[in-house]
C-alpha cells in the first residue's frame, strides 16, 4: 500500500469564489486562469493557484495511477493565511465529496482556524462526525502565532478527544523572516527553520506532555528537526533551561513526512529514519506542486524504494505510518512498488 500524506487539493467552488470568502485583509486577482491571494497592505503573495492543478481530481487520480500510489490524504496547505469559517466549511465540504466519490482513493483533513473558538469546535465535530474527514491541517503559524499560543489551547484537546493527528505544514508567510527576503531565503531556508520552530514550541510548551495520547505530523521532513533533534532534546537534564520530559516518548508520536520529491532525496529520508526511526516517516510528494505534478509525486516514490532498509520498514513508511498516525480505517489493497 502506497500512501501519500502531502498531496493537495482545492474544491473547485473555493477557487472561482475566494471574493466571497476570504478576510478583508486578503486581495483576489485572477490572470489567465491564474488566481493570486496577496495582503492588502504591502501585495505580499500568500499563494498563487492555479485550479487546472489543484481543483481536477480525475487528473489527480491519473497522476496517481501513473506513479504507483494507491491512496491520498488531501489537505489544502498554508491557507490558513486567509482561512475564514466560511472557507474552511466549503473546503470540508469539497474535499469530503471528492472522498466520498473515490474513498478508496483519497481520504481528507479538516480545514479550520484554529482560533475560531466554539464554531471552530462545532466545525471539527461535523467534518469528523458528519463527513468523515480524518485528521486536521494546520500552518506552523496563524496570524504570526505559533501552536503553543494559548488561543489554540481548545483545539489540541479536542484533537486528542476525537483521536484526529494534528499535520504542519509550512505557513506561506512565517513569522520569523528578517534577513530572508532575497535569494528565496524565505522559502528555502525560513520555511525549514519555521517547521522546527513550531516543533520545538509545541513539545517544550508542554502541549505533547499534556496530551499523551496526541498525534501530530510536519511536513518535508519537519524542516531542519532531524538535524537538531538530539541537540533540542537529547541534551543533559535541564539542559538551557529546557523543561524535564520524556523527550524520547513525546517524540514517538511525532511523524514526519518525505515531500517535496524535488529535493528530499533519499539521503535526507534515511537520515531522518536514523534520528527519529523508521515507524515515523511517511511518505509525501506536495503534489501538484511545479509544472509536471506526476514527476514529484513519482520522484517522492522512487526516493523511498532507494532507501538501503529492509522491505518491511519500507512497507512502513510508504503506506503503514501513514496508516497509523491518521487512522486510516478505510484503506485497503496494495500495489507492489519497486526497491530499486
């Protein structure tokens, strides 16, 4: 079974209305079939879509077909710098009908914002209730919060109340940039620092201490977290000032996934196996991410069959992970992928 956690879908009643669902703070332009979410103030670029990509799930699943993978969880990335309720109600909507239609191909994440209080609550209950989506996507950061801010206190527990995995994924615009705005810094080097920023403030926040039984995944390999884990939590007891916990058993429940197939090559995933062990990494393309959607998604496929591990810890990470960390009760049949 060959499962891809990173793999993004945008319904397409979201794409031709974002006018009518965006906060005011946000500015749509559309351009040749191209729509660019921008902030009103500076025209900083959240995100430029393109809904012959993100919005046509028949291609979706022959780009599937055509690289191996059997099934796909479907979230919608760093929106969250523009996601209202309205938004997040139509992209719960939209992608549980895609699951719906194909639920041996797909599965989802909710989408909310994560301060929306009591309808962020009622929102989580229906799509998990209602519609059957399963865990619930995230940016790193909200608004330039990260997720020990007390404003998402509710939502991690209501996350390990309906047993749903928390996924990062990078936020478009993180908090943290000075210094990063030429040379793509800021996608390059800022996006990997924000994902292990947002790792350390949950687990030393004390956030994974207080909910045991809480699951959360990061996105392209939690960034530079395989890097400075051991520095961040294998350190000497109190080490600066890091509060005493089992670092070791919170980071169990951390799971990291392999995307983008365009730069994590299969040095960087076994590397990651190295440090955080096999039963943590899942693999992830960032599909449609570039031009050619199929070729990260079939780059993402062959980096983990090139992996120097057993079949089994193979099996673990192309499909049984992913299996695990999301509850993937659904999923069923297998595709025999190639080890070379």
């Amino acid at each position: 079974m060959v499962i891809d956690v990173h793999h993004h879908y945008l319904p397409q009643e979201l794409a031709d209305n974002f006018e009518r669902h965006v906060p005011d703070h946000v500015e749509v332009r559309r351009k040749d079939g191209i729509v660019t979410l921008s902030r009103r103030n500076d025209g900083y670029e959240y995100i430029v879509v393109d809904p012959a990509l993100w919005c046509d799930p028949d291609r979706q699943v022959r780009d599937m077909d055509a690289t191996g993978v059997d099934h796909a969880v479907l979230s919608v990335a760093c929106y969250q710098d523009w996601m209202t309720m309205d938004a997040a109600r139509l992209c719960n909507d939209g992608i549980a009908a895609l699951v719906a239609s194909h639920p041996d191909r797909f599965s989802g994440m909710i989408s909310i914002p994560p301060d929306g209080g009591e309808p962020m609550v009622e929102e989580v209950h229906r799509a998990t209730h209602e519609l059957g989506l399963r865990g619930i996507n995230l940016s790193t950061s909200y608004r330039g919060m990260y997720p020990d801010h007390p404003d998402f206190a509710p939502l991690f527990a209501l996350a390990e109340e309906l047993d749903h995995a928390l996924y990062f994924h990078p936020s478009w615009h993180p908090p943290v940039l000075d210094n990063l705005e030429s040379w793509n810094l800021e996608r390059s080097i800022g996006k990997a620092f924000d994902l292990n920023l947002a790792a350390a403030r949950l687990i030393f926040s004390g956030i994974m201490a207080r909910h045991p039984r809480l699951r959360v995944a990061f996105a392209h390999l939690g960034g530079a977290l395989p890097m400075t884990a051991r520095r961040l939590f294998h350190g000497p007891r109190g080490w600066h000032a890091t509060p005493d916990q089992d670092y070791p058993a919170q980071l169990k429940r951390v799971f990291l996934d392999t995307a983008p197939g365009i730069w994590q090559s299969p040095a960087e995933i076994e590397f990651a196996c190295t440090v955080l062990g096999v039963d943590q990494i899942m693999l992830g393309s960032d599909y449609p991410l570039s031009n050619d959607p199929a070729s990260i998604v079939r780059n993402s496929v062959r980096h983990v069959a090139k992996l120097p591990l057993e079949h089994g810890e193979k099996k673990k990470i192309f499909g049984d992970n992913a299996i695990r960390c999301f509850g993937l009760s659904c999923v069923h049949g297998a595709r025999k992928v190639s080890a070379g």
